[in-house]
C-alpha cells in the first residue's frame, strides 16, 4: 500500500495542477478557492513548475487569458469560486464552443446575494449548460487524481474541450486529510505534455476562430459541441480505466453504497457523500435498507447509465445544495427525474435541498431524509411537492 | 479555384470544421464585394503620376500595384465608395455609372 | 473515531496545532481529519478547529458536534464560550490555565481534566505568548493519540530550524508539566 | 519622432494580410487603417479582435478576411485574451514546444470595446505589462449595433441613443480622454493616428510592434454612415479632425510626447463639423465651446495657432 501524505483539500489540487506541468496560470483570488492559486504562484516563484502565472484583474479574465494561451496550445489553469465563476459566465461558453482544453477547478460556493464566503453548489449549477464536462469531487484523493485526468481527458483528439473539477467550498478546500501521491514518473507517462494542435493559432498555419455564426450555420455549431461532450463520456472513462491501471484507484460516473438490497437510494454530489454514507451505516444499524449512490459526472449527464441503474428500486431521494429558483427544485433532482420519466418501470424521485451557504448536512439528517422518502414511498407521509427545502426554520 | 468549391456557407455537420475554425486563411477573397458597385472609378493613365494614393487609400484593398508601378482598379472587389477620385491628386480618376444590365 | 474541538482565538494557532497533530497521526499510518471553522475570522476573535482520527478512512465531513477532547487555548474564552458544549461523557477538556489544577476542576466535575500553564512555557521559550504547540503537547499527554516523536518530526516539518527546535522545546515541556487530574 | 519604417508608402509591401472581399461599408475608415497597420507588421502577427464592426465585417463564415491566424473570443475580453497569447507563446516558446520566432500579438477593438466594456481588462494587459500592440479603432460611437453613443463620442455629436431634441442635444459629456488613461500605466509607446495619414501611421504600428511591452495606438476611424457624410470623404474628415486640432496626431515613446503630425496653422473646427450630418444641429454656441476647447488642448500639445475665420 503506497504512502499517505497529509495534505490539505486546496493543496492536493494545486499539487496536481503542478504534476501535470500546466503552461500557463491565469487566476483571480476568490475565498473559498484562493489556496490552491497561492500554493501554485508559490511553485512557479520558487522555480519548481516551470510555467507563467498571470495575476488577472478578473475573473472575466482568468478565463479570457486561458481561451488566449489555450489557443496557441499552452496547457492552461484557472480555478474559481461563487461570484468568479458567475462573471466568468460568458467566456465558459466561449472556451467549450472553440474547444480549448482548459481545466478548472471550482471550490462551489453560494452565490450572492447575501453575500456568503461558504460552500454549495449553486455556481457551477447556474453556469451548467456552458458546454463544459463536470465532475463533482468528495476528497483530496479524488480532487488529485480527477485533475490529473481531466487534463488527460480534456486534451484528447477526440475530446478537446474544457473540464470543470468541482469540490464543496471549505468542506473540501480547508481539510486537512491523506492521500496518496502518484509518482512524476507515472504522471509523466500518463499525461505528457500537451500535443500542440495543427489549428492552434500560430503564424505558420493561419487559421480564423469564432466567425460569425449565421443562421445557417449555427445550429450545426451547436450541434457538434453537443456530440463532442456526449463522446467524451466513453473516452472519459479509458482515462479512468487507464490511471486506474497505473494507480490501483479506479473511477467511475458512479459511485454505489450498499445500494444492492437498498429500499432506499440516497443520491448526491460532492463532499458531503461520505456523511451520507456514515448515515446509511447507522440506518442500516438499524433496520433501515438504504444505500448512496455518489455521481461524480454531472457534464455529460449520464441518464443512461442511471435509467439502467436506478430503474428498479423503489425510492430515489436526491439531496442537493443548489436550486433553481421558480424552477422544479434542484437541477440535480430534476435531470434524474426526467432521466427516469419515460421508463415504465421507475422510482419515485424526491428532492431535497439541504447545505446551501455552507450550512452543515450532519449525519442524522441524511437518515431523516432517507425515512421520509421511505414513508412517502410508502404512503406513511405526504410532501406537498416531490422537492422540498430541509434545514429551513420556519 | 478548387478551394473556392470547398468553401461552403451552408456546411453538413460532418464538413463544418472543429469548433467551426476557418482552416484557410484570407477566404473572403472568393467573396466578390465588386457587385456592391453603382459607380465605377476610370485611372487615366495619362494624367496618372503613380503618387499610389489611391492604392494606399483604398478602403476595399481593391487597387493592384503592378510590378511596372502602375495602379490598375480591380473591379472584383472595388466597393464603389468614391475616395480614389477625390484624394488623386492630379484628378485623373473619374467615377462613371456602372451600365444597367 | 476521536473528534476534536479547539478553541482559540484568531492568530493563537489553533488551527495550527489541529493542522500538525493531523500531519503527525497521518504520518504514523492513522488517518485523521484537521479544518477549521470556516470563516473570515479576524485576529483576537473567538476560532474553533476540528480533528478527527481514526484506523480507517474518515468518510464524515460535517462539523464536530459531539467531541471526545476540547481544547481550549486560552482560559479567557470560559467567560463567553461553552466550550464544554458537546462533550462526550468521559470526555477529555485540556486547557491552558495559570490556575492549579484542582481550581480549575470545579465547572467541570464530570469531564476529565488536564491543565497546563502553556503561558508560562510560551514565554519561557519563545519570549511571546503563542501557546498552541504547547498545547498540543498537552493534547498528547491527555490522548496519546500520536507519538511525541511523530508530532516533533511534524512541527519540525511545520516551522523550520531554530523555530522548529523551540516548538519541540514547547511540546515537549508542555507535556511534562501537563496535570491529569481524570 | 517616429522611428522611419517606411520612408514613402510605396515601400509598404503589396501584399496585404487584412484583405478584400471584406464587408465593410463604402469608404470605411476603420478597414482602411487595418489594411494599412497589417501591412506594416506583417505577417509573423496573431490578431485579436473584440467584438464589433471589424470583427464582423472580416469573418462571415466560411470567409474570413484575415491573412495571419486571427481570434475572435468576445466583446471585453480581447486585451485579456492577448494577454494569454502572449504568455502562452512565451512559455511555450521557452520550453521548446514552440520554435522561436518573434510574434507581433495586436489586438483590434473598437472605442466602446477600449474605452467602455474592454476597459478594465485593457487596464490589466497594460499593467501586467504583456508584450503586445492594442490598436484602438476609434469611430466614435457604436457603429456595429447603429450608431449608439460610447464615451469615445465626442460632444454635442448626434447618435441614435444621443438624440438631438429639444431639451437634450446630440451628447452632453466630452469625448472621454482614453490617451491619458493609457498614459498613466506608463507603459513604453503610444501613439494617435489616422488613415488619412498613411506613413505616420504604419511608421506607428511597426514602432508598436517592435517596442518590448505594451503599445497602444489610438487610430481616428472617419466612418461614413455613422458620422453622416458622403463615403468618398473619408480620407478628408480625418485630414480636416487633424487639421482643426480635433484629432493631434503624436505618440509618446518612454513618457516623451511629440506630435508626429504639425499644424503650423489650425482650422476652425467649423470646417471639420460642418461636412458631418452628426454636427449639422450645432449652434454657434456650441461650435464655439468646442472651438474653445481644442483651443485649450492644441495649446498643451503645441499645435500652431487657429487662423481666424
């Protein structure tokens, strides 16, 4: 068993961005996010990454300055949070639609107003349909490895577009914990450095980006981003499969918890997952058949792989930290509502949205969640909608 | 102009290039402005000092520079607009209708 | 599972000390959570910061609400702070105190109680006031739950050279002179 | 003085790497001033465009009017996006991934993509001190959207969002001074510049380019359909900006302004706002406000005296 290090969240993100010898850093400072820039401005001052960090004035920016460097085929960095992302809204579209390999971390946090420095999900969920692939993180661990297959993923020939790694602000940012460090060795074999393309703008070969999009021809542009984010997702998983082989740690769209014989599924994103999980051992203690079902891959949206796995149990409760206002509760719950909603056989699907601003989810109210959607699914209670707010004093 | 016959403006999914990048440089030059025209400008060669002030004021990029230094208007892609006559100095370019069809 | 509370204030090095306890236990094999609250708290105000250790991964992320051990960094936070709140039955306080010990046992009669004037160590050694490696001397004494080599190695990993040499002068004192009172 | 390039415009190359089959507007003043800075810096270039006239007129898919590999990302981000260019080819480049080779990275954008939306993140390119040219086409206005007002707008001139009514008339602020807010960022060159004078401003550009840092160059961009004049003016507009003290044409190189461009006797502004269907409502009291003022400003600078008129 290879050794554990101690490392803080923000730390082992930054780590991974060096392993992977990034080109450029373009980042703007943003609480929870500002960790994981500081440790990489460090690296690149004391000479250990040898790469240009640009201390932009924006976020707006940060990400202008990747879609710039990314062109000429610089293996590119930002990482952001909350209302950096919010501004950074327009130019994700713009690096998915010119294809740019870009990776980013997210540190999700609440958006404004109130002002709120903590953590959920509602920035990235505002900003889901840019065009990016999105994955959702639990761990130094994970954050580590994902970055590091992201850049593999992201700059594949048949890919080529930009990655958001997602983690819960402080939750996963400000922990100390352990993980294991792949080797420079390994890193360097699994992710050389970034294949300059043959379109890449450079005065050699002029190539035009971002004409003008006709309505002739925008629909086709469209089009062919929506496929190039749908094949991302088998080629995602060669990635995984091929880290996995070097590394012994496998990932996958979905992570199952004693999910066999579950009455009861809980499913969610993030940080919060392994609680969850604390509370399926306590459910479990006590009689209560539950399991978690831990997504991981939310951009492109797995629905297939979920119809196949979620078809036959009876209850899903989705607990998310984000919602769509006026909306149909939290955009996690209503795609995996809508995933099922054709099957003639399906779960019921609750919703429930809990953690927003950093509020705490503890164990005992992951069980609560799961004996509700077990007492609706059985007709014991009633909810006046299939989504509802938890943690709400009224 | 075998390039000129891959340029399509209404592309199938499968011929519209990744992320819609223009391959080729300097494509417009298959797209002829010249019919924006109402009024075409004449250079007397007599009167022509070949100063090049109307090839260097040419908005449209439409006046060739021969290799003899003479300025010949290259009807393709001349807009029409008129600048040539007025900045010529020794007035020996002229705007005339263009004939209706 | 051990879960830990520290109360300090901001710029004591609360977080500090839970950071390098988790450094030491990790670098033993454990595994073993530190973070913060999470927060924009300023220097002076009240902080708290969380520990967890265990033999097998540590899956729960939210706050500590029912620690084994508190931690309690400076004595003047008994006044507005109950910092007891939570604590396991059994569990373990250790506070810095100039008090003696048995003083300082009476709010707490049915926690077990270890104290050490860290103060006084603090300015012995380092010549300011800065307690939290001492306490976390202290916290070792209480627990047990690292090897003082291992926390020595990671406060030496922490604070380099001769800071690191008067850290380990402070955890090592701090956990000669810390009373267990049980 | 500007550094000599090119001596006459003859010596400018033939071949153009902004070229034709653009679709601009008759007489256009800004896809004249590209055609004229391309030549001058040459092919070993990447250009940026932000959104506007330009950036449409030149890329109507599947055409594009660009010689040399040209980005369009969006509306205030294109000094940002050069920014990354720069450092990428840099780091690139010092790897070895990229051969080296000198790049002139040059940034289109029009006056509301500088002076108002673009603002902030040109601030932060010059600040962060890239090794770039920003080439500033100023038309005045909102040319792409029809004629809108920006802060680039000078006074009293009519735009569709700056009507001319009977309480209001035409834009009530001055023409926002973006030379000056360039000029505190002390950065090595910049210049003001005009079509109409074609030497001086390719000599400009190329200074632009060669300079280690970033350059700004503020061209004037006569435009026929927004400032309401027949196309074929164009060239005399930005004569007649320059000739009245409107428009000065200098640069200033390492903190050092001289004016490039002399005019040993001004017009009276009359003459330049007269041929102009923006200016044609100004009163005599307008005229003499605007007068008044370029007579304070060319005074700065040292341009000549106003002949009476």
């Amino acid at each position: 068993m290879a050794k554990r290090i101690p490392i803080e969240d923000s730390y082992a993100a930054s780590l991974a961005v060096k392993m992977a010898n990034v080109d450029v850093i373009s980042a703007y400072p943003i609480t929870p996010q500002t960790h994981i820039v500081e440790r990489l401005s460090e690296y690149v001052s004391n000479g250990e990454l040898n790469a240009e960090y640009i201390n932009v004035e924006s976020e707006h920016s940060a990400m202008s300055a990747c879609l710039g460097a990314s062109a000429v085929g610089a293996r590119c960095f930002t990482a952001t949070a909350g209302q950096g992302l919010a501004l950074m809204h327009e130019v994700l579209f713009i690096a998915a639609g010119n294809r740019l390999p870009i990776v980013m971390t997210v540190a999700n946090r609440s958006l404004s107003p109130n002002i709120s420095i903590w953590g959920d999900q509602s920035d990235m969920m505002a900003s889901k349909d840019c065009g990016w692939i999105q994955i959702y993180c639990e761990d130094a661990q994970e954050i580590f490895d994902i970055i590091l297959c992201a850049y593999k993923n992201a700059e594949d020939d048949r890919v080529l577009l930009p990655v958001a790694v997602n983690f819960d602000g402080f939750y996963a940012t400000h922990v100390i914990e352990s993980m294991v460090v792949t080797s420079q060795e390994e890193v360097d074999d699994f992710l050389p450095p970034r294949k300059i393309p043959s379109f890449a703008l450079h005065p050699d070969h002029p190539t035009s980006w971002g004409a003008v999009g006709f309505p002739a021809i925008q629909t086709e542009i469209k089009k062919q981003l929506e496929d190039a984010l749908r094949n991302s997702k088998s080629i995602m998983n060669e990635v995984w499969n091929q880290y996995g082989r070097i590394t012994g740690r496998y990932y996958d769209i979905f992570e199952p918890y004693k999910t066999e014989d579950a009455e009861v599924v809980l499913l969610l994103m993030g940080s919060s997952c392994g609680t969850a999980r604390i509370a399926i051992d306590r459910l479990r203690e006590k009689g209560v058949k539950a399991g978690v079902l831990k997504l991981r891959l939310f951009r492109p949206f797995p629905d297939k792989e979920l119809r196949s796995f979620l078809k036959d149990y009876r209850v899903v409760a989705v607990v998310e930290k984000d919602f769509s206002a006026g909306g149909l509760g939290g955009h996690l719950f209503s795609e995996v509502r809508t995933s099922l909603y054709n099957l003639k056989q399906k779960p019921k699907v609750l919703g429930f949205i809990a953690g927003l601003g950093g509020r705490d989810i503890r164990i005992d109210e992951f069980e609560s969640v799961a004996k509700k959607a077990l007492n609706i699914v059985n007709g014991k209670e009633k909810m006046e909608r299939d989504f509802m707010f938890l943690q709400v004093r009224e | 102009m075998g390039e000129e016959c891959k340029l399509k403006d209404k592309p199938t999914i499968k011929e519209l290039p990744i992320a819609s990048i223009i391959m080729t440089p300097a494509t417009s030059r298959f797209y002829k402005t010249g019919d924006w025209r109402s009024f075409r400008p004449e250079i007397d060669k007599n009167k022509c000092i070949r100063c090049g002030l109307c090839w260097v004021y040419c908005p449209a990029d439409a006046i060739i520079r021969t290799e003899e230094g003479d300025y010949e208007i290259d009807l393709d892609y001349c807009k029409g607009c008129g600048v040539c006559p007025e900045e010529c100095p020794t007035k020996a370019i002229t705007m005339v209708e263009e004939a209706e069809v | 599972m051990i879960e830990v509370r520290w109360h300090g204030r901001g710029g004591q090095g609360a977080v500090t000390a839970a950071e390098i306890i988790a450094h030491a236990a990790i670098n033993e094999g454990k595994y073993a959570q530190a973070f913060p609250s999470f927060g924009p708290e300023r220097r002076g105000a009240p902080v708290v910061a969380f520990n967890r250790f265990d033999d097998r991964p540590i899956w729960v992320r939210s706050e500590v609400y029912e620690p084994n051990v508190v931690v309690v960094l400076d004595s003047n936070l008994l006044k507005n702070v109950n910092v007891v709140e939570g604590l396991k039955p059994n569990g373990i306080l250790v506070l810095n105190t100039i008090k003696k010990p048995e003083e300082s046992k009476k709010p707490f009669l049915n926690v077990s109680l270890v104290t050490v004037n860290a103060k006084k160590i603090a300015l012995d050694v380092l010549g300011i006031p800065i307690v939290n490696t001492a306490m976390a001397g202290a916290f070792v004494k209480a627990t047990n739950i690292v090897k003082l080599d291992s926390l020595y190695e990671a406060v030496k990993k922490r604070f380099r050279g001769k800071a690191g040499e008067r850290n380990v002068k402070m955890i090592k004192q701090a956990y000669e002179e810390a009373v267990v009172l049980g | 003085m500007t550094e000599q390039y090119f001596k006459s415009i003859k010596e400018l190359p033939t071949e153009s790497w902004f070229v034709h089959g653009e679709r601009s507007c008759q007489g256009c003043g800004e896809a004249l001033a590209t055609k004229i800075i391309m030549k001058a810096i040459g092919p070993s270039t990447i250009v940026v465009s932000a959104t506007g006239c330009l950036e449409i007129i030149s890329s109507p898919y599947p055409y594009t009017s660009w010689a040399v590999p040209w980005a369009h990302f969006l509306f205030e981000n294109a000094a940002a996006s050069a920014s990354g260019i720069e450092t990428g080819l840099r780091v690139l480049m010092r790897k070895g991934r990229l051969p080296k080779k000198k790049i002139n990275v040059t940034v289109f954008a029009g006056d509301g993509g500088t002076v108002d939306i673009g603002l902030q993140s040109l601030s932060g390119a010059l600040e962060r001190g890239h090794d770039f040219l920003y080439v500033c086409l100023d038309n005045e206005a909102y040319m792409n959207t029809g004629i809108q007002r920006s802060s680039s707008t000078p006074y009293a001139a009519w735009t569709t969002t700056s009507a001319v009514g009977k309480v209001i008339r035409g834009k009530p602020q001055w023409k926002k001074d973006i030379v000056s807010i360039v000029d505190a960022h002390r950065v090595p060159y910049i210049a003001t510049a005009c079509p109409t004078y074609p030497l001086d401003l390719a000599n400009k550009a190329k200074r632009g380019v060669e300079v280690e840092g970033p350059a700004y160059l503020h061209v004037f961009c006569p435009c026929p359909p927004g400032w309401r004049y027949p196309s074929e003016k164009s060239i005399l507009v930005g004569r007649l900006g320059v000739e009245t003290g409107i428009f000065p044409l200098y640069e200033i190189e390492d903190g050092e302004l001289g004016l490039t461009v002399n005019v040993p006797q001004r017009k009276h502004v009359r003459e330049y706002l007269k041929i102009q269907g923006r200016f044609t409502h100004l009163n005599e009291e307008e005229i003499a406000k605007i007068q008044k003022r370029v007579d304070e400003e060319s005074e700065k600078l040292g341009l000549g005296p106003r002949v009476k008129s």
